[in-house]
C-alpha cells in the first residue's frame, strides 16, 4: 500500500511518531509517498526530521499555540483569536493539501492530528480514505479518567481533536496501557509509537539531568537553578530560532537544538528527566525507566501529565523545579509492563492497517460493481 502523512509540527511528538510508523510500514513492504507538515513563524522544522522521514517533505502554513510571555503557559485565549485571524491563510492551506491528497498516488492518507487535514476533508472532501493517529484520540474514550481541570478547556480541547478527524475511518488512540476499543466511534487503542532508535538504546544511569521544553522561555529558570545548585549537571533541548546548536552556559549547564539521535542518547544515559509534558518524550522516559517531572503548559499537557503520573512516570509540578525531581528519584519504580505494551505496537498496528485494506478493496469491488450494472 502507500501512504501519504500530514503531521502537525508543533512540538516534537507528531514528528517522531511519524518516523516511527514510516519505519514500521516500510520494514513490512509498503511505500509513503510524501509527507505534508503544518508550520509556524514561530518553529523550525528539526533537521533530524528531515534527515531521518526518508520521504519528500512539504510545508504549509496552519494552526499553532502561542505562549505567554509572563508565566510560559499557552493562552488559550490568544491562540484562539491569532488563529482566527489567519484564516484566509488557512484556506489556502486546506486547498494545498486537498491538492496534494488529490494528485497523490496514495491510497490512504494518515493524518497526526492536524486540524486542517480534518476541515480539508468536511469542506472538500477527497476520494482517498483517511485514518487519523494521535494520543489525543484517547481523550475522547469514554473510559479516559481527565484531570481537575477548567471544564471550558477541557470541552475546547475534545472539540478542537474531533475536527482534526471528521469523516476518518478510523482513530488510532495512543495509549499508555490497554484499554477497549470503542468500535461505535472508530477508536482502535494502540501502544505508543517509537521509534528504533529508542527501542534499541543502551540504558545506563548517569549523573546529570535531562530536559526537553516546548516553550524556551522557561530557560531562565533553569539557568537560576543551577546557579544555587552548582553541584548539578543539566543538558537541556529547546527549539530555539536562530542559536548554535550547543549554548553553553558553563561547565554544568547546556542548552542543545533538538538532534533527535543527541536526545535519545542523552535520555538512555541521565538520571532523570524534566519536560512540558509531552506525550511522545514522557513514553520514552518510562520506556527507559527514567522518572519524569511534567510541567504542563496547556490543558492537552495536563492531561498527558495526569495520565502518566496515574501509570507512573512521574510527578507533576507547574514549574521546573527541578529540586522536587532529584527528591523523587530514588523513590521512582519501573514499570516494565509498560515496556511489554510498546512492544506489541506493531502487531496492533498493522492489524489494523490490513483490516482497513481488506475494507478498501471491498468498497472498490462494490463501486465497480454498481457501476457495471447500473
């Protein structure tokens, strides 16, 4: 079969997700034919992504969050009317990927959780199916356990994941455990998606501190904290416009552009880990066994961060304080039947792919049918 992916770029998770499921699906024989990313002003695609999707990759321009300047999180608010201002760019885009899927030689398309893979396919909808695969899926099981949180975001954050899916057939819900599928509602509950590179890393414990932000301006916290805490090694990624891809701080603090081969290494090697509650980088740490400090900066993050923390990656905190990770981590346990559960994302991946096909060719033999004797 060939594919064709639209992946949201905002943030790291989407990306490497799409690397992974290319590996997976090219390793048993079949093709992705090009892969459409979303962009911002704001974000550089990482070169590790380029480097490592092994397919024709193409930009347009679609929706993001902005952060705000005083307390790092993501306003809502803001991101809502920006967004809404820039609409007219956003058609642009929707008429760019319908294109793109039209003239493809795809036969499906897999979409990451880009909106405007979902509003192409409710305005303009193309011939070629689609199946949408994301962790943010899982928030709309009906068994998913949601954090105490503003209800008005929360409902903002299930209406934002349904359009990203209108008229997919199916929803691949990344989860960090099993859970049933919700066939009414095309839910199909899959294990994390990661790459062979983290699957295959060697594991030891080292001295320093890992740390992935989405928003860089959290960086000044963390330089403050070293600063009282000179006895601590910190490595830290960002994805910071228009910086060397090292900035040296001193001998015991770096902040590095994202190099996902770096990351991983250095993820396989510290003694713990401290992000913006990602979901993607969070599965990673529990895979390798690494406790997890999760700072959320939006309501999406606090609920990667309230799941994980219930299946025991780690604590939650609305800064980087970085103290509270270094007191939990030799309280921190392993869960190895988190390990058992990734490992079987390829058989319930595939599974479903196969299932899709099968029903693919079947409406094709009907089509062809009803055609020949109509």
């Amino acid at each position: 079969m060939t594919f064709l992916f639209v992946v949201q770029g905002e943030g790291r998770g989407h990306l490497t997700q799409a690397i992974a499921l290319r590996e997976m699906l090219t390793k048993n024989g079949h093709e992705v034919a090009a892969v459409l990313v979303g962009k911002s002003n704001r974000r550089e695609l990482p070169s590790f992504f380029l480097k490592s999707i092994q397919s024709e990759v193409l930009q347009f321009k679609s929706p993001n969050f902005l952060p705000a300047s005083k307390n790092k999180q993501t306003n809502i608010w803001k991101s809502v009317i920006y967004n809404l201002l820039k609409t007219g760019s956003y058609l642009k885009s929707i008429h760019y990927i319908r294109n793109r899927i039209k003239n493809s030689n795809a036969d499906i398309v897999v979409n990451f959780y880009e909106m405007l893979t979902g509003l192409t396919y409710a305005l303009f909808p193309p011939k070629i199916p689609y199946i949408c695969i994301a962790h943010q899926y899982i928030f709309l099981h009906p068994e998913f356990q949601f954090p105490q949180a503003n209800k008005v975001e929360l409902g903002l954050l299930r209406f934002f994941t349904r359009i990203t899916c209108i008229k997919s057939s199916r929803l691949f819900a990344l989860s960090v455990k099993k859970m049933d599928n919700v066939p009414e509602s095309g839910i199909v509950v899959v294990p994390p998606l990661l790459r062979k590179d983290v699957l295959e890393a060697e594991v030891s414990e080292g001295n320093y501190l890992h740390g992935y932000m989405l928003n860089d301006t959290y960086a000044d916290k963390i330089i403050r904290f070293q600063a009282e805490h000179p006895d601590v090694f910190i490595r830290f990624f960002w994805d910071r416009k228009g910086v060397e891809d090292r900035t040296v701080i001193n001998d015991h603090l770096s902040f590095y552009r994202l190099n996902d081969k770096l990351f991983i290494g250095c993820m396989a090697g510290c003694k713990a880990y401290a992000t913006t509650a990602g979901f993607e980088s969070v599965c990673e740490a529990m895979y390798m066994g690494k406790p997890v400090l999760m700072v959320p900066t939006h309501i999406e993050q606090a609920c990667n961060a309230y799941e994980a923390s219930l299946a025991g990656a780690g604590i939650v905190a609305n800064d980087f304080e970085l103290d509270k990770l270094l007191e939990y981590t030799p309280h921190y346990q392993e869960k190895t039947s988190f390990r058992e559960w990734v490992q079987q994302a390829p058989w319930f991946i595939l599974k479903e792919f196969q299932l899709e096909k099968k029903e693919l060719l079947n409406s094709r033999l009907s089509y062809r049918f009803i055609f020949k004797w109509s």
